[in-house]
C-alpha cells in the first residue's frame, strides 16, 4: 500500500507524452491516487514550490526547451524536476542541476515498470511532503514559542494598566487572527472576603469608542459566563448555539454596529491563586490574517473558528497576562498604601503646628512643578538636568515628607509664638503684681506709722504727696512690665531697650522676711533679649534637628530602587550653597538639585503662608525680593529659582492648593 495522505497534489504538475497518458492515468489509479487527469491540464504558477514530472520514451525536445526556460528563469522560487524517461540523454543534458531526480524506463515492458516506478516516485513524495510538513509545523510551534516569549515579555515591562490592558488585547488578536476582541476585567468587591459580582467592560478592538460598562458575572452573557465558570468556550457560529447551552449570544451589539459575529473564543485570565480576575474575548478568526473583512465575507468564508491551537496559544498568553495584571494590581495597591501612609505621616507634623498646616503638600506641589520646568528648560546650566516620572515621585515624597522630624521638636518649641513662654510671662505678670502690693503695703504701714505717732493732722498734710508717691511707683512698676510685654513680641529691639531690661535684672525688692524678689531673673532676660525671632540658641538648634529626625526616619523605610533618593534629599533642604546651612552644612556641588528646589519652595511657601501668630504672610512679589536677596547672597540656586520666577511656578499652584 502506498502512502500519499500527505502527498500534496495541488503541487505537482505532469508532462507527459499523449499516448502515454491513458497509461500513466490507469498506474495511478491501481495505486488510489485519483484526479490525475487534473494533474495533466494544470498550468505552470509562480508559487512557493512546485513538482515537475516529466514522462516521456527518449529524447523529447519538446521538455528540454521548457524544462531549461523554467531552470533559467528568476521568476520560480523553487521547482523539483522528475523525469522518468527512456535513455540517459535527459540526464546528460541536466547532469549539472541537483533539481532533477530521474527514472530511467526499460527497453521492454514499460506497462510493468511504470507502475512500479510511479509507486516509488509516490513513496518519496510523500517522504517529502510529510518532512516538508514536520518542517513547517516546527516552524510555526517555534514562531509561537517566539511570539509568547515576545509577548510575556512586553507584558512584564507594561506597568501602565490602560497600556497593558491594550497590549494584551493587540497580542491575542495578533496570535489568533482575530478580527476584533474585548477585555473584561472583574472588579474588585468593596470589601475584602467578598466574591466579585461584576465584569468591567475595559477595551474593545474594534474602534467602537465605547466607554467602560460593567456586566454582572453570571449566564446573561457570554463573558459573565467564562468568568463565573472559569474554563474557556469557542463557539464556531455564535447564532447557532445548541438550545442545551446555558449562555446565549446577545445580538444587540451586531445590529448597532452592522457587524455579524460569527465564531469567538473566550479565555479567563486568572491570578496566581487561580482566581478569575478578567476574560479575553475573540471575535471572528479570519480565514485570511490580512484581510480587512466585509459584512459579506464574515457571512460568507471569510470567517472560520478558532482551532484548538488558537487555543492552547490564547491559553497561554492568558496565563501570562493575568500575571502581568496582577502585578499591576499589586503595585498600585502598594503604591496606595505607601501614598496613605505618607498622608497619615504629614497629618501628624501639620496637627501638631496647625499654623503650618498645608505647608508641607504646598512644598511638594511647587517642588513637583519646578521640577517639570527645569527639566523642559533649555537654559546652559539646566539643560542636562531631566526628570522621569519615577524621579518626580520620588521628589514628591522626599518633599511630602521634609519635615516629618518636627514630631521629634517639643511642641511648645515647635509653636513658641513670643520670646517667652505663655507661663513664663504669667510668673513675671504676677511678680509684677505681687511687687506693686508690696509697695502698698509698705504705703499704708507708712501711713499708719504717721497716725499713731503724729496724729492725723499730720499725716492729712502730706497724705496726698505720698498717695502721689505711690501712684508714680505704681506706674513705673506697671511701666517696666509693659516694656517687658513689649520686649516679648519677636521683633528687633532698640539697644537702648535691652539696658533698661537688664538693670530689672539687679532690682531686687526686700520682703519681711529679709529675702528679695528680682523684677527680672536672668534667664528671664535672656529670652527677652533674643535679637531676631523668638528662639534662643537652645530653642534653635531644637528645631533646626528635625532635619536629623527626618533623615533619621526616612532611612528606616526600604524604599524601592525608584526611591532611594528621598532620604538624602529631604536631609538637604536647609543647606545653603555657601555651606552656611544645616545641618551637614555642605556647600551647592554637594546638595543635591532636588534639595535646592525643594530649599527655594519651602522658604516661599514659609513667607507666603497664611498669618502666624508671630508672622505676618509676605505678599508673594515680597517673598520673591526676599528669595532674589537670598540668592545673592550665595544661599539659594540663581538658575533654578530664575525658573522658579519666570514659569510662575508659585501662582500655578494657588488655586489647586486653596482648593
Ligand atoms: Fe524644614
Ligand atoms: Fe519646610
């Protein structure tokens, strides 16, 4: 028996002499090959590959010709040549061309041997053709295996959802010559331990701008179904659905949009605990991957299902995309959890000083766009500085967070309105007080004094010249604690001012019992003289440490490689370029860009903010000649805050800051 199921007819065209051709036709029927008669009358195409078989009794000049005209000719990619011929002078002329394969008849009894010669060309046809198929059918597993590899990959380095959603939907139709397709994605239930109950509409192929809908996930629709059962469908004609099935198809969308679905395959994608988390859907396999198809040809052959192939490639990429989304899954939820808990980190700071509340989300947005502007700015020095996205968020989070270290900060240090404690100036307050009863005291003991040794005429003649005393003791008592309270606001005081504060140091007033009470103890004095502000050294240097406690907090947290850098720009934003700042005090080639910009947001946003108990907010032109100064004096960058300036950076922001 000879085997030729593979033995691919539509290839192989037969010269033959004309008496010949009853003979050859009857061979190849006694060995089951039918249709020769086809063989004979096809004509010569420029295809892929194509078999010549020449039968012929000895010299036939008539092939020679042609067989030469096909050798010679560029236009065939590939032909064979059998000859099965009488003689060898066939075999001379073409002895050069490894094409020909050749046959050589007997003398005698060709009807015999014919046959048998037919057989063996028939036996390496089919060796050929199934070698030929193997070959081929390694090929297209290896351009799958490709294709997968390519895809598994892009969609590993799609973190972007919308893009990766689109990709995965590019892909799937690419591999199964799908003519369009959706991509449904299950949402998540509000609470955690709840089963999903709805399929999210995400992206469609087919161009039909249609917005995002949701399905219910369950048997009134198709993709509801897979995702509720889990497994695959394909459906060769989506209107001839077996009445026994339990989903059925919806032709609503086919009378929109004038289409006519015809077969679809359904995959779910599944997460790594094999729960269902979307569904590719695939909608009329084309018979030709390059066709744009008609409303005829999806009716007619245009369209044919989806093989099991398609399968077991869809399958795969399913696989493959349901980890990808995942993924992204993950990122963002971490993503979110990190975001919360940096707004939970500076609602602790801005509750603890409520009169910088918004300070540190105004620095991040001025940060943020300043950085955007810098990194489209074309000027000399600024032209090399970029930013991707993943170094703004960075920065953003570096600022969010730049001064996290205040929780470290006393409070009452944190909020010190006035160069002396509340209660500070209430024990002067009532020295003070307690100084003007002593002096009454001693007033009416006077007083009574006089009565009992002098008698009261006496002491009615200069009665009121004492009350008169008293009074002005009075005053100037109440005088110096005036000057006290007025010493007390932070401003810049008069030389003068700070004399008459420190003789108060050597008042003393005597009591009964021999001990004194001073009008003002030393350290008292030395709070009130603070020359600028309301911090003394001590107080300053408290503050200046949230810095430390910052850096001290933030390199506690593992930041992703994206954000490594937050620790060490946030520890910068109060160095100046001349290294006068805190509190590394290095100089501008040492800070980092992020910290100038950072440094030249947080002291606008410093002047500009609303009143302060001990400061009045700068209008925004007041707190750009202050930052211009600043500059001038070699503490903050020129170039940068020329940006700063120029892009109107601080006005950008106003609105989305008050709202
Ligand atoms: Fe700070
Ligand atoms: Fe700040």
């Amino acid at each position: 028996m000879v085997e030729k199921e593979h033995v691919n007819l539509e290839k192989i065209i037969i010269w033959s002499d004309p008496k010949w051709v009853s003979l050859i036709e009857k061979k190849f029927t006694e060995i089951q090959v039918k249709d020769v008669s086809l063989l004979f009358t096809r004509s010569f195409e420029n295809k892929d590959e194509q078999w010549v078989m020449v039968i012929s009794e000895s010299t036939l000049g008539q092939y020679e010709t042609a067989l030469k005209k096909i050798t010679s000719s560029r236009n065939f990619n590939f032909v064979n040549i059998i000859v099965i011929s009488r003689g060898n002078s066939f075999r001379k002329s073409f002895a050069e061309l490894s094409e020909f394969i050749f046959f050589t008849l007997p003398e005698e009894g060709v009807d015999l041997y014919l046959q048998k010669i037919l057989e063996r060309v028939l036996h390496y046809l089919h060796l050929f053709f199934k070698g030929h198929k193997v070959e081929s059918e390694l090929v297209s597993v290896y351009k799958d295996m490709r294709s997968l590899t390519r895809v598994g990959q892009a969609l590993l380095l799609e973190k972007d959802f919308d893009k990766l959603i689109e990709l995965i939907l590019e892909q799937a139709r690419k591999l199964a010559q799908a003519d369009g397709g959706s991509i449904y994605i299950v949402e998540r239930p509000e609470k955690k331990g709840e089963k999903p109950t709805k399929l999210r509409f995400k992206k469609s192929a087919l161009n039909l701008n249609a917005g995002e809908f949701t399905l219910n996930i369950d048997k009134n629709s198709i993709a509801g179904y897979v995702a509720m059962q889990g497994h695959h469908i394909s459906i060769d004609d989506v209107y001839n659905i077996s009445e026994e099935k339990e989903y059925h198809f919806n032709p609503d969308f086919d009378k929109a949009h004038n289409y006519r679905t015809r077969s679809m395959l359904l995959i779910p994608m599944k997460n790594h605990r094999d729960e269902v988390i979307g569904v590719i859907q695939l909608i009329n396999k084309k018979a030709q991957s390059d066709k744009v198809l008609t409303l005829d040809d999806m009716r007619g052959n245009g369209v044919i299902p989806f093989t099991d192939r398609d399968y077991e490639l869809l399958s795969a990429l399913a696989g493959q995309a349901g980890m990808a989304i995942e993924n992204t899954f993950l990122v963002s939820e971490i993503k979110e959890l990190f975001e919360g808990f940096v707004k939970a980190s500076v609602k602790a700071i801005e509750q603890r000083d409520p009169t910088t509340s918004g300070h540190s989300s105004r620095v991040a947005a001025y940060t943020e766009e300043l950085a955007l502007c810098v990194d489209r700015s074309d000027k000399k020095a600024l032209k090399e500085i970029t930013f991707n996205k993943e170094q703004i968020t960075e920065l953003r989070y570096a600022a969010l967070l730049h001064d996290f270290g205040k929780v470290g900060v006393r409070e009452k240090v944190l909020v010190k309105a006035k160069k002396l404690y509340d209660s500070e100036l209430s024990i002067i307050q009532w020295r003070f007080r307690y100084i003007i009863k002593v002096l009454e005291k001693e007033h009416f003991e006077m007083k009574y004094q006089l009565l009992k040794m002098k008698g009261a005429e006496e002491l009615e003649k200069i009665e009121a010249k004492m009350d008169d005393e008293l009074e002005k003791n009075k005053q100037k008592i109440k005088g110096m604690f005036d000057a006290i309270v007025r010493a007390n606001e932070p401003t810049i005081l008069e030389e003068g001012d700070f004399k008459t504060l420190e003789s108060l140091t050597s008042k003393i007033i005597k009591l009964d019992d021999g001990l004194g009470v001073r009008f003002l103890e030393r350290p008292e004095f030395l709070s009130l003289s603070i020359k600028k502000g309301t911090l003394d050294e001590k107080e300053r240097g408290e503050i200046e440490s949230h810095v430390s406690h910052t850096y001290q907090f933030l390199i506690q947290i593992p930041w992703t490689r994206d954000l490594q850098g937050v620790p060490d720009i946030a520890h910068a934003h109060h160095e100046k370029l001349d290294g006068t700042g805190y509190p590394l005090g290095i100089e501008a080639a040492k800070i980092p860009v992020q910290s100038r910009m950072m440094a030249i947001s947080d002291i606008y946003d410093a002047l500009t903010a609303m009143d302060r108990p001990y400061k009045k907010a700068l209008s925004a032109e007041r707190a750009i000649d202050i930052l211009v100064d600043e500059s001038k004096r070699g503490h903050v960058d020129k170039d940068l805050l020329d940006v700063f300036i120029e892009a109107n950076v601080f006005r950008k922001h106003i609105t989305s800051i008050i709202h």
